[in-house]
C-alpha cells in the first residue's frame, strides 16, 4: 500500500499487474475501501494495470475536512492519476463510487477511456424509501454519537455522503462522451427508472440488468462482475 499528500490530507492507494496494460481505476463505494476489491483484482490484472484507492476519509486515508463532497473526492482523483503519470484510464465505480466517477469524468474531462457505473444515484430520489429511511436513522445516530470515537467519527463523515447530491443533471450526462455500461441489479435498491434515466441521457450509455442480484452484486459474485467489466472494455480497446 502506498500513501501520498494532497489537499492536507494523506491518500492510500495500490497498483496491480504491468504497468504497460490498459489502466483501470476501481472507485469503492460509501462506508467501504479499496480491500472491497481484493477479489476483484485477481480476475483483472491478466488484462489491467488496475489502481485502487481509499477515498478521503475512507479506509487509510485521512482527511482535513469534515465536509466530503463529491468534488473534492474527484480532485483527489485527479491528483492520483497525475501522482501514477496515468494519461487515461478506464473506471468502474460502485455506487457511490459510480457517482464519484461521473463527477470525475465531467471534472476532469479527457483522461476517461469508458466507465462501468455500477448503482449509481444522483439523487436522493432515485433511492428506495425504506433505505433512505434506514440511512437517515443511521446518520441521526453517528452525528450524536460521533465524538465517542475515532472509528465512529469517520462513520458519520462517509455516512453524510450519501445525503451529498453529486450536483450531476440530465444536461451535465449528455456532456459525457465515454462509452458509458450503467450497471444495476435486478433488486438494487436504486429505483429502476432513475438507472434507466441515467443510461438514457448519457450519449453513449447503456443499462445492463443482472437477474437475481441486489446492491451488493459486486460484493457477493465478484467473478461475475469482473467478467462483464472485461467484456465491456475489450470489445472496444483490448
């Protein structure tokens, strides 16, 4: 695992395979970190010079905030991609990782090959009322419980973004050129038609259902998702 500073805070991140492969970025999701993605890693590298990374606050690394927004993440990004002297790369995001890299791409345009979103929301609509319901209950917790510790402290900073709206409209999605895989579960707690509109107002976007899968799709069939990340990169540049 290496470290470098940016922004005041000290960021985490790991490289895997040859440097000489096509680079894809894995961007975890909320509450998580890059060791969600230590499965994922052995079905990619045949194929990637794959990059995980902790987000700000998140994992290992630290941050100087206690206000996370989904542009700040991104500059964070960015200041990876320049800290790897990465000229573009391919990104999966998961759930709010998939919001991260929207943001991203739109931030920074020019170093994004293609994206895999898997879950993404925009808006605290597209989500299913009984889990913003639990989230909100979750959070009224953290934020009276938060000084108690330093583990619950950065339970509730990653916890307050899920309520941070990554400021993407249907205008912005139409700015975004990249050949574009929205990925959802057919249980995901991601409303349907909010993954339809998000498939739909990307110029080169497509929605792509897995039967019988929820949110934690990634999580609990990672050969399975690694294999359709694959398929959806090497049909247009492997």
């Amino acid at each position: 695992m290496a470290f470098f500073n940016f922004n005041g805070s000290q960021l985490s991140y790991q490289t895997f395979g040859n440097p000489g492969n096509p680079a894809l970025l894995l961007l975890h999701g909320n509450n998580g970190s890059q060791h969600d993605f230590k499965r994922h890693v052995t079905y990619l590298v045949p194929d990637f010079y794959v990059i995980t990374q902790d987000a700000r606050g998140h994992g290992q690394s630290t941050s100087n905030t206690d206000h996370l927004t989904y542009s700040l993440l991104a500059q964070d990004v960015e200041a990876l991609r320049q800290e790897l002297h990465i000229t573009h790369w391919h990104i999966v995001g998961y759930s709010d990782g998939a919001n991260l890299a929207l943001r991203y791409t739109l931030d920074f345009p020019g170093h994004t090959d293609t994206m895999v979103l898997n879950a993404p929301n925009l808006t605290l609509s597209g989500v299913q009322a009984p889990v913003m319901a639990l989230a909100t209950g979750i959070d009224w917790l953290l934020r009276r419980t938060r000084y108690l510790s330093k583990f619950l402290h950065a339970r509730w900073l990653q916890t307050q973004l899920m309520f941070e709206s990554p400021h993407i409209s249907k205008a912005d999605l139409r700015l975004v050129p990249n050949r574009t895989l929205v990925l959802v579960g057919q249980f995901d707690f991601i409303k349907r038609q909010h993954s339809e509109n998000i498939a739909n107002s990307l110029p080169n976007g497509q929605l792509m259902v897995v039967k019988f899968r929820s949110h934690l799709f990634i999580q609990v069939s990672p050969h399975a998702f690694t294999k359709i990340v694959r398929q959806f990169i090497k049909e247009l540049f492997i």
